[in-house]
C-alpha cells in the first residue's frame, strides 16, 4: 500500500467519528451531538480562546490533539463521563483502540498521532492542559444552552460537573472562573441538580 492510500483509508476510517453518538445535546436540544461535532468544535474553541490558556501554547498542536483525542472510540464507543461503571474500563478499551486505528497511518505520522494521543492522556503539557479544559468546557457549554437536557436525563449533580471540572483551572483559570460562575447560575435556576 503507498503512503497515500495508507493516509487516505486512515481518513476514510475516521468518518466513522460521525457516528458515535455522545450524551451531549446540541445547543437548541434538537439532537445530541456526535463525536466529529465535538472534535470540530473543541478545534474552533481552541483557535478562538488559545489566548486564555495558563501557558503560551502551541496551537495548531493543541487543535492537532482536540482533532485526534476521541479518535480512539471509533473500536472503544463514547464513555459517558458519568458513566462510573464504564470508566472502569474506559483505559484498556481505548489503549487497544488506539493501538489499531493509528497504525493505519504511514509509520511516521502514526507515531505523531499516537505521541499527541498520548500527550492528551497524560495531561502534564501546556498544550495537554489547555486541550483538557476545552473538552471539559464543551460539553458543559451544551448542557447550560441546550436547558441542562442531558444532566437532567442522567440524574447529573452539581458536585458530579465540579469533579469532572477540577482540571480545568490547570489549562485556563480564566475559563474555569467564567464556567464556575455560570455552573452556580445553572444550579440556581434548575438545571443542574444542586444537593
């Protein structure tokens, strides 16, 4: 196989990324998002907001890894982050994951996906924090605007989003501050279920 077919099967493989369905609506609730719609998202979030990360970053490297991060649950499906029984096996599910689909790739730009892959999960660099805050700030952005439709469905409490929030002052104080302040206006009115 050439490197182009190689590189072209790679993108034809990840068209399945438009069919995994996550729990998140999108803002008007007409139907929830799926992971092509979030990965697109976080890169737009990322050129627009890059200016509020803690650390000068790369940013076409950090949306290179927004693009890339749920690439794995094309073979792993879509954990929800609420899920606790499914996280618990979240890890070996996606390493396999990513162990196929980035092989795909002509060796040397599988071992760039994969190393930025790898850099999300670990979450030490700047471009890894910052990539982290986004993909928590989305879905809490389409949960406030869609009327909290999907924390509502699951049960979701006010103490669950602060949990799965807690690194996102790592990647950008200043979105955790403004995320902060409008989780405490989505417990007051409702949306979001305050103990």
């Amino acid at each position: 196989m050439t490197r182009l077919e190689q590189q072209i099967n790679f993108i034809l493989e990840v068209d399945k990324l438009k069919g995994i369905v996550r729990q998140n609506y999108l803002t008007d609730g007409s139907r929830k998002e799926d992971d092509a719609d979030h990965s697109w998202h976080l890169a737009l979030m990322c050129a627009l907001l890059s200016e509020y990360a803690n650390e000068k970053i790369d940013v076409l490297k950090t949306m290179t890894m927004v693009l890339i991060h749920d690439i794995i649950e094309i073979d792993a499906g879509d954990t929800y982050a609420y899920d606790t029984q499914a996280n618990e096996s979240k890890s070996q599910r996606e390493l396999a994951a990513a162990d196929r689909i980035f092989l795909l790739l002509p060796q040397d730009q599988a071992e760039e996906m994969r190393k930025l892959w790898d850099e999300f999960e670990e979450g030490v660099t700047a471009e890894a924090k910052f990539a982290a805050t986004l993909d928590r700030l989305q879905p809490f952005l389409l949960n406030a605007a869609s009327g909290g439709k999907s924390w509502r469905e699951h049960g979701v409490t006010f103490s669950q989003v602060m949990k799965r929030n807690e690194v996102t002052p790592y990647g950008s104080e200043t979105l955790w501050q403004y995320q902060y302040a409008s989780m405490k206006k989505q417990a007051e009115i409702g949306n979001l279920i305050d103990e």
